[in-house]
C-alpha cells in the first residue's frame, strides 16, 4: 500500500503534466493568433515563436478560479528596431492582444 508521501508525489505529478498539457495547448493557439496579428498589421513576426510570460490564477465570468496565462512574442516592420507583443488568455478564452506602438 502507497504511503501517503508516496500517494501526495504522484498527485504533483499528475498536476504538474497536466499543467505541462495546458499551457502546450495555449501556445500553440497564441502562435497562430500572434502569427494572423502579425499578418494583419503588415509587421514581421519575428523568431517564429511565442513563449510562456507568466502564469497567475483568477476567477473567470462565472466565478470558477481559472489560470491566467501571459504569452508574449516580438515582431518587427523595417529595420532593426524590436517590438513586444503579448496576450493573455483566461482558461482557453483569449482575454485580448497588445502590441507596442511601432512604425510602419
């Protein structure tokens, strides 16, 4: 029989993957979002990627404690100058998307 060390280690497994499983979700439709912005504003986005800022927890419409993740990504016009964009996403549903005044 597990010892309940062992029983609460496999819990912050198991919470630990599934977390991992979200935010890979979440990333994978920030870089599409970020990728059509991009498109849309005639700017270049830039290292084709997206990353993870941060993660904070919230209460969404309903009053249920949901994450509140914060993904960013950086896009140019023309020449060397770098801007920031991020999003951020409460649960699944995008909460909305920043970009940093830059020149056309």
């Amino acid at each position: 029989m597990p010892s309940f060390f062992e029983l609460l280690l496999l819990c912050g497994v198991v919470l630990a993957v599934a977390f991992w499983w979200r935010t890979n979700e979440l990333k994978q439709v920030a870089y599409q979002i970020a990728r059509r912005r991009c498109d849309e504003s005639d700017v270049q986005f830039l290292d084709d990627s997206v990353v993870l800022a941060k993660v904070r927890l919230r209460r969404n419409d309903k009053g249920h404690i949901a994450l509140l993740c914060y993904f960013s990504f950086e896009f140019a016009t023309v020449g060397d100058a770098r801007y920031r964009g991020e999003m951020q996403f409460l649960g699944r549903r995008l909460e909305g998307v920043d970009m940093e005044p830059h020149k056309l």
